[in-house]
C-alpha cells in the first residue's frame, strides 16, 4: 500500500493508522487497541485539521465532518464496553479500514494537492 507522497508526515501517519488497524484483526487484541487507534486518530485528524485552518482549506467543513463520523465510530466502539469477538473484530476492522481508504486516497488526496500548493507544508 505504500505510496510516493510529498507530504511525508500524512503519509507516515496513515501508514500507522492502517497498521494499528491490522492489529485489530489479531486474535489476542482488545479494547486497548482500539483506544490506542482513537489516540493516534485523534493525533492525526487534529493535525489535518490545523493544516486545513493554516492554509484557509476551501473543503474544511466537509472534510471535518468526514473525520467526526470516524471519530465517533470509534468512540460507539469504545463506550460499549464489550471483549470483541472474533467475529465482530474482523467486522470492526474490515470496516474501519475500507473507510480509511477511501478517506486517505480521496478526501485526503485533495487535501495534499491543496497543502502541497500552498506556502505551508
Ligand atoms: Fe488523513
Ligand atoms: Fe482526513
């Protein structure tokens, strides 16, 4: 999944999500990773975020909400409390990962060429 990109902290970063993501997967996982993938989400959304607000990003709303959706799957994750199955664990991560990719190869591409475009990089 490696990709040449420009702007090498959001690509380190998504690198990291998808592996924190692959773990999820792993059979002796639990709730810790899932709050050890809303601690580093929140890293990084935030990070974009003040990106998008240093840069005057025309798509900031739109791309915030797309984060706040994730952001609270996470946390509905979180809040019920439950050991995860086997089952609802590849669920969970087969899920979430299908959306970070659709997000990091869309919505976050865009952002890149806006950033990159920029004078903040
Ligand atoms: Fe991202
Ligand atoms: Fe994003």
């Amino acid at each position: 999944m490696r990709k040449t990109s420009e702007l090498l902290w959001q690509d380190v970063q998504h690198q990291q999500l998808f592996e924190i993501l692959e773990l999820i997967n792993h059979a002796d996982s639990g709730p810790d990773i899932v709050l050890r993938l809303q601690q580093y989400t929140e890293t990084h959304f935030t990070l974009e975020e003040r990106y998008m607000e240093a840069v005057a990003y025309p798509g900031m709303d739109t791309h915030k909400r797309a984060h706040d959706v994730f952001r609270d799957e996470i946390a509905t994750l979180l809040e019920s409390g439950e050991e995860i199955d086997d089952c609802s664990r590849q669920v969970i991560s087969t899920y979430l990962t299908e959306w970070l990719k659709r997000h990091v190869f869309g919505t976050d591409k865009e952002l890149e060429a806006f950033i990159l475009a920029s004078a903040v990089k």
